[in-house]
C-alpha cells in the first residue's frame, strides 16, 4: 500500500469501520474489504456478486463519511452491482479510451436505496418519476465534494439510465501497474486500428484492380465486336459485287435495298403521264 493508501487506512480506523487489507488485486492502489459491508450507518447490499468486494481505501472513505447525512435523509441500504471490475469508462452510451474508475476500485454502481421504512427506492424505476429520496442522495453526493459528480439517468441517460455511479474524487498518482496496462490497452487499440486501415485498403485495391479488368475485359470484346462488324460488312459489299440471282440471303440484301431506287425511278417517269391524264380529265 502506498503511502496515500497508509493515510486512508488511518482514516478508516478514525471513522471505526471493520475493515481488512486486501491482497493486491488489478489496478486497485489501496485495496481494502469491509466486514458486512457496513459503513457506519449504512450498509452496502451486493445484488448478486458474492464477497470480497475489493475497494480503494479512499472510495470506503467517501461512502463512510457520508453515511451519517445518507442516513439523515433516511437510506438504510445501498443496493450495488459492482465496485471493482476492469473496464473503460462508459458515458453517453459510447464507450471511452480511458480506464473506469470501477478498475482502480474508486467506484460503485447503485441500483436501488431501501429506506427507513423498508421500501425500495428503485433508479430505473423511481428517479425519472422524481423520486424524492434518489435526488436527494444526488444532491447531497453531488455537494460534499466526495464524489465526483453523480452520473445518473438524468445527466447521462444512456449509460446510466438504471443505476447511480458514485465515483470517489481522489487524484492520486496511478500504480505503475495500471499505467502500463493503460498504455497496452491504447497500443493493442492503436495496432487494430492500424491493421483495420491496412485491410480495408487492401480490399479497395482489390476491387479497383477487379474494376479495372473488367472495363479492359469489356472495352476488349467492344473492340471484337466492332471489328467483327467491319469485316461483315465488308464482306458483304465483296459479295454483293459478285452477286447473282442464285446468291445467298446476304448478298440478296443489298439487291433488294437497290430495287425501290429503280422503282422511284420508274414511277416518277409512270407520274408524270398519270398527273397529266387526271389534269386532262378535269
Ligand atoms: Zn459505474
């Protein structure tokens, strides 16, 4: 435990709490337990993890000093999810690039307070309808200056929209453990990011090299095509020089198209006399 951590400890043993080293766990720099998870007043309730629940020495603290006034307002339990867990932050439903304080054992995640009269005092359920007792725990949290400020389904509705994060406002310097893990973690990141970028690059090669072979392919049998209409044609217009009555269908074509020539030819020379016969009947 550092030297921070011995000056926590003692303040532990002031505020009277039953409390116990814990063994080193993750990034938790002062790693403490509390027996019955009873802080003064008040009491800790898990919602389904078993024991120990490892915390930083300072977030016992926090929560410890501000049992009396928590209690003052009439909660008698605080029911939590989880304190320590290694995770990243998570606000505004997107997950951050920092390490959460639940990994350094600062912060815990409360579901739902029993009060003084034994009822529950649901967040997801009570605090959007104005709970009286949810906000005043916000407030008073929020005021001691404990806590940093209190995330809840009314400052970050997306990702705490059913719980109360309490975060104990502590600064001090992180455990050259859990810089390093930081630091991995961001390089881990970093060369995923990397291999994505590499990848996608990789494939938008592909695809324009596939584009461009198949405009090739294409401009290619365009070519064929064409050439291979030239040679029709000028293999037709060889044949219908050489064309004869028995010709082929092919060489007949050109015959044929040449025919209404002939044809104007002779009903112009046939109109003349027509129009002068009907100019003559009238
Ligand atoms: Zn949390």
């Amino acid at each position: 435990m550092t030297q921070v951590g011995a000056a926590c400890r003692e303040r532990l043993d002031q505020l009277g709490l039953a409390w116990q080293p814990a063994e080193a766990l993750d990034y938790v720099a002062a790693p403490v337990t509390v027996s019955d998870l009873g802080f003064g007043a008040i009491k800790l309730v898990p919602t389904f993890r078993d024991p120990p629940f490892v915390m930083d020495c300072h977030l016992v603290v926090a929560i410890a000093e501000q049992a009396a006034g928590l209690y003052y307002l009439g909660v008698r339990e605080l029911h939590f999810s989880s304190i320590h867990r290694v995770s990243q932050v998570r606000v505004g439903g997107k997950r951050g690039r920092s390490m959460s304080r639940h990994a350094l054992g600062l912060a815990i995640d409360v579901f739902h307070v029993v009060d003084s009269e034994g009822r529950k005092h649901s967040v997801l359920e009570h605090y959007r309808g104005g709970d009286g007792l949810l906000g005043a725990i916000e407030n008073v949290a929020n005021q001691s200056g404990a806590f940093r400020m209190v995330l809840t389904p009314g400052n970050d509705p997306e990702s705490h929209y059913d719980h109360f994060h309490f975060e104990a406002l502590v600064e001090y310097p992180l455990s050259e453990a859990a810089k390093r893990a930081i630091a991995d973690q961001r390089a881990q990141k970093k060369a995923a990011r990397q291999k994505a970028r590499q990848k996608a690059r990789k494939t938008a090669r592909k695809r324009l090299a596939r584009k461009k072979a198949a405009q090739r392919k294409a401009k290619k049998e365009r070519m064929a095509r064409k050439r291979a209409r030239a040679a029709k044609r000028r293999g037709s217009s060889r044949q219908s020089r050489r064309a004869t009555p028995q010709g082929d269908s092919s060489a007949a074509k050109p015959t044929v198209q040449a025919r209404p020539q002939r044809k104007t030819g002779k009903s112009r020379r046939r109109s003349k006399p027509a129009a002068a016969r009907r100019k003559a009947k009238r």
